[in-house]
C-alpha cells in the first residue's frame, strides 16, 4: 500500500443525457505504483479518457462520478475541495493530451504558455521564470531552447509541440504524468523519440506514467503494468510480460493478434469482428460476447467474475471459471 501512488476503487462514471444515463465507466479497479508505468489499452469508446479525466476531476458535464474512491498518495481526491484540487492539478498531477495542436493556445508563445504553469505551480517570476522555462524544455530534448522559447505553436513539429506538452506537464515535478495517447498524432520516427524521452524522463525524475492508448505497440515499449478496457469494463489485467506472452481474455488475444507484424512474411491483418457496443445497448453478460470467437451460453446471460492467474494477473472471462480453460 506504502508503494502505491493510485488506487481506483469500484469507480463508476455516468453520463446524465435526456434519454437516460449512459455508464461509461463501470465499477473499475486500477493501481498505480510509485515510479510505475501502467497503460490502459483498448479500442476508442472504451473509456480510457474518461477514466484519466475523472483522476483529474475533470468530467465534462452531463458527466459525473456515480460511484467509487480514488485515493492519490492515500487520500481520497473525489472528497478535497476544489481548490485543493486545483493545487493538485497541475502540479501533483499532470495530464498530455493527444493532440498538441489543440492543446496548445495558438496566439501565445511557449514562454507565456509554460510560463502559467510556473507562476501559479512554483510561484517563480522574472528571471528565475524564465530560467526554469529553459530548464524544463532542455530536459525534454529541445537543443534550441531559446528559439522555443520564444516561438508560437504553429512554428514548431509535431514532435516538437508535444515535447513542450510534456515540459509544461513535468515543471511542476508531478509525482503522476496522465498521458493520453500522447503519440497518436505523431509519425513512426517521432513516436519512438517521444516515448524514448517518457522512458528516460520516467527514470531520471522518479515519476510514475499513466498511459493511455489504443496502441498495443506503444505498450510493448514502454508499459510496466496492464490494463485491458472495453465498453468501461476492465477485461484483464497484468504486468506486460503476462499480457505479451501469456495473454487469457479472448479482447486481448484479438488485440495482439491485430498488431500489424513488419517481418518478411506478409500475411492478412487480423481484426477483431464487429464494433465496440453503443452504451446505450450495451449486450447483457459478458459485454464482449457479440465478438468473442468462444462464446458460450453463459456469456450471454453472467457476468463473468474475476479469475486470478499471478498476483498481477486477471481476467474477467467464463473460459477460466474456477481456474480451467473451457472449451467454447
Ligand atoms: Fe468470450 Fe465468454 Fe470470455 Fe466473454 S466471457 S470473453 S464471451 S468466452
């Protein structure tokens, strides 16, 4: 417990729409340990964003925290005030978003839009502002920080954008970094230089990652521990050596088998058949049961508990109920 930074517990996420509530996030469990990197992996609509947005008590409305605790560094944050939040936010806690561009204010320049961050986080001002602003831009790999500093978003890469995401992220030393698919909107070449630099960042600062994304490639590189999301349920959990070489819930098998292989042998692309069920329709039993190659009865009618592999190692599927594989 000593060692854990995050511990979602029983969290539950709703949508109020005039039709009706819409649960986008079911009764998940996740921890995070200190100077971990856990991903959430899983197709879009899973609610992965949503789950890092409400860590940030960020929902937007008509959404709201139907259930659950959330405990960073073991107090409960859905029950601070907002403005102990608010130091929070930011500063303890810090959230890339996917797509720089959009996260970046386009009439400001770099130094304006770190510069916030340090004002309101550090309490620097003048000189020592701007020197911490050179600082933390050096520290994610920009050589010409002077020019950067100075620049306008849309004078700068991509992967130059997202670098300064990640700057204005770390100046306040968080001891937790939220990255959504912070590589989404990047090339291949720049994708590894980024993650390259989370790794590296992750170590020299003692931070702890976590990582959402949709990219089974991004896990591989960089992910200490798992989590497995579909249709705001966790399907299966583990470190990433259990998921990679010993995957058990039938939405990992697929997802593994979907990740495109570069070697000499070409062969079709798997897909997983069918789409990510509407919210709003969601299949009884087992959410995953209209796509699932095994498929049982029971599937269509239980819920499927958890099933226990390793201390790390989960999976909610009817195939391991009381510990043997089944046959579909
Ligand atoms: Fe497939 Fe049944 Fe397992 Fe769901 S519980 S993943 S439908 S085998």
């Amino acid at each position: 417990m000593i060692d854990t930074l995050l511990k979602i517990s029983k969290l539950s996420i709703e949508f109020l729409l005039p039709e009706g509530s819409l649960k986008a996030v079911d009764g998940i469990n996740l921890s995070v340990r200190k100077k971990e990197t856990v991903c959430i992996v899983g197709e879009s609509g899973s609610g992965k964003t949503v789950t890092a947005l409400a860590i940030m008590r960020l929902i937007p409305k008509p959404g709201i925290i139907s259930s659950g605790e959330i405990f960073f560094n073991g107090e409960n944050i859905l029950k601070i005030p907002e403005n102990k939040m608010m130091q929070l936010r930011g500063a303890s806690i810090s959230m890339v978003f996917q797509e720089p561009f959009n996260s970046l204010n386009p009439v400001f320049r770099v130094s304006d839009q770190i510069g916030e961050s340090v004002e309101l986080h550090i309490g620097l001002k003048g000189l020592a502002k701007e020197q911490k602003i050179l600082e933390v831009l050096k520290l994610v790999g920009i050589q010409d920080e002077k020019r950067v500093y100075n620049s306008y978003p849309h004078e700068l890469s991509g992967g130059m954008r997202q670098r300064v995401m990640i700057a204005m992220g770390l100046v306040s030393n968080p001891s937790l970094l939220i990255a959504d698919e912070p590589t989404t909107a990047l090339d291949v070449t720049i994708q590894s230089q980024i993650l390259d630099l989370l790794a590296e960042l992750k170590e020299k600062l003692s931070l702890s990652v976590l990582l959402i994304t949709h990219d089974l490639g991004v896990v591989n590189e960089i992910g200490d521990s798992v989590y497995v999301m579909y249709a705001g349920k966790i399907m299966e959990k583990g470190n990433k050596s259990e998921i990679f070489n010993n995957p058990k819930h039938p939405y990992t098998e697929g997802l593994l088998k979907s990740v495109p292989d570069l070697g000499p042998v070409k062969r079709r692309l798997y897909t997983i058949e069918g789409n990510i069920p509407n919210l709003k329709e969601l299949p009884n039993g087992c959410r995953f049961h209209p796509r699932c190659p095994y498929a049982m009865e029971i599937c269509k009618k239980q819920t499927p508990v958890e099933t226990k592999f390793s201390s790390q190692h989960s999976a909610w599927c009817f195939r391991y109920q009381g510990g043997e594989e089944q046959n579909g």
